[in-house]
C-alpha cells in the first residue's frame, strides 16, 4: 500500500514513524513547500520529494494520502484526492472555512470515500473504557478543559488567530471532541473570552487567552469548556451521572461510583491505532474502522467555529 505524505512538519513526524512500521505500507513520496524537509524523509524512506502536492499526486497515484498542513494551509489537496478518489487521513482541524468544509464533506459522502481525521483521543484505551462504562448511564454534567502555555515560537502562526483559528479551534478541539464522542453532541453554545496578557508578550499574538463555554447538549446534558494559553499545562474531561464520576487526565482514566474507585492507566498507543485503523479500512474496505471520518470531524469544527462566534458577539449560538 503506497501511502504519500503532503506536510512534513512536527506532526507529520510522529505519522510517518508509526506507519512506516506497518507492514506492507511503503511511504512513496513525501510534499513540503520547504522542499529539505522533504528531501530529509525521501532520504531516510527511500522515497521522493516534491514542493508541489499536485504534481506529486499526479506523478505518484498513491493509494491513499496522509495531508499534515496548518489550518490556513487547506488549498486543494482534499479536493484533488477526492477527484483522483484517493482515500485520505487528514490532521485536525479539518479546515478554517466551515462552509469549505460542509461542501467537501457532502462531496465524500456522495463518492463513498473513505477518509479520517486526526481526533486521536478516540483511539485511547482509556477512552474507549470511558465510552463502555457510561454506555448504560444518564450523563448530566461534562466538564473538559484544555490548559497550556503558549505554543510554538515568537511569531509562530499559532499565535495569529486567522492562521490558527485560535485555542479552541486548533488545540481545545480534541477536547471538545472527544465531549462528543463520549457525551453527545451540542446544540447550542456560550462563549467568553480573555485577552490582555500575552499580546503584550509575544510579538503577533492575537489570540484569546482563555475562554470558557457553556454547551447545552441535544440530550439535555449541559458542559463546559475551559481553555488557555497562560498555563500551567492540564487537560483532560470528567462525565457526570448519578453517584457515578468519570475522568480522565494524564493519561489516566477514574471512575468513581459512591465509595468505589478504579483506575485505569493507558497503555495503547493511539496514533500508531488511528495509523493501523485507517489502512485497514482501506486495504479491507472498510470505514467502520475509522473512529473520526471527515463528516464527523466537521461536526467539531462547527462546535469550535461557533464558540469563536459566540465569543466575539457574547450571544449563544446554535448548532
């Protein structure tokens, strides 16, 4: 199975190591617009490298392609694999645009293509105990949050919220995902944000530094969601039902029922999961296997698009 790779930047790293060791996967080619970093994994792979992902999907006819770009960096290369029907793992979030998104979506439905999104916190261990322990129970109360210092170098895209769409969008959107994928999702939001600190720190920086979003979900169930950029770092999501606490954090999950408390701690490794996962839906056809398609990673990046909403106009917004 010729996999090529377009982005060959942090992320796209840690993918290329976890799928170059499964078996019969050969990584043909490899795309960055700063043609050395491609050249570097062409070197080490024994592939080729282009600056051009058209050309190189033109040349190559891969079956199928890994897209591992910025946000802002969205310019075709899910049209051109959909067109040449090339299935294709794409990292989160999907897109800046939710309309792009909705239209390209819509397109993958009507062609059947198999395709997944990089929301690798559905591929935990500790995750998917999460999803079997509260598969019979009424959740009342999510709480997730997202809390970190701030990403990336001075002058970093991160920081420049048309780049990156901000925390919520580009980092508290695994978060908010996996809100959904184990609670539900969401029918309306609220959203506040904070700013003032590190814009008079870091040069560029028009980000938030924090925000918190009240949701209200379609089964009734409400949530929050707290994220920032001023730190210190900690992330993780608590579910909560009658005498029942489910959270997880630090790569540990906890359930707690009345005076009951078990742990779990995860021993998978989930991207290397989310890599095994979608060649065999491929290989097998066979989608059920993706746990984040693109149709489903849109409905995440509209929750985050409208908390960026509700945060500049401090009104709810439905879903």
């Amino acid at each position: 199975m010729r996999i090529s790779v377009i982005g060959c930047g942090g992320i796209s790293r840690y993918h290329i190591r976890n799928l170059a060791g499964i078996e019969g996967v050969e990584l043909n080619a490899f795309c960055d617009l700063v043609k050395e970093k491609a050249e570097s994994n062409s070197r080490e792979y024994g592939a080729r490298a282009y600056e051009d992902f058209r050309e190189m999907l033109e040349k190559e006819k891969p079956d199928a392609c890994y897209i591992c770009v910025p946000p802002f960096a969205h310019e075709g290369q899910e049209e051109m694999c959909l067109e040449m029907k090339i299935p294709f793992f794409v990292e989160k979030p999907v897109h800046l645009s939710l309309e792009k998104a909705k239209e390209l979506a819509g397109k993958i439905e009507a062609q059947g293509l198999i395709t997944s999104v990089g929301y690798v916190m559905r591929y935990y261990g500790c995750i998917q105990k999460a999803r079997e322990v509260i598969q019979n129970e009424k959740i009342g109360l999510v709480i997730g949050k997202y809390l970190a210092g701030v990403p990336g170098k001075e002058g970093s895209w991160l920081h420049k919220k048309e780049l990156s769409g901000g925390q919520v969008i580009e980092q508290a959107t695994h978060i908010a995902d996996t809100m959904r994928y184990l609670a539900g999702d969401v029918e309306e939001v609220c959203s506040y944000k904070f700013q003032g600190i590190n814009r008079n720190i870091y040069k560029g920086y028009d980000a938030e530094d924090a925000s918190v979003t009240s949701m209200k979900l379609k089964n009734g169930a409400i949530a929050s969601l707290l994220c920032t950029w001023l730190g210190p770092s900690s992330a993780g999501i608590e579910l909560i039902g009658r005498d029942l606490s489910v959270s997880y954090e630090r790569r540990i999950l906890t359930v707690e029922r009345g005076d009951k408390k078990e742990t779990y701690g995860e021993e998978s490794n989930p991207m290397l999961e989310e890599a095994q996962s979608f060649v065999t839906a491929v290989r097998e056809n066979k989608p059920s296997l993706i746990k984040s398609d693109y149709s489903d990673a849109v409905k995440t990046l509209e929750l985050t698009v409208k908390c960026n909403i509700s945060m500049e106009t401090g009104k709810p917004v439905k879903i």
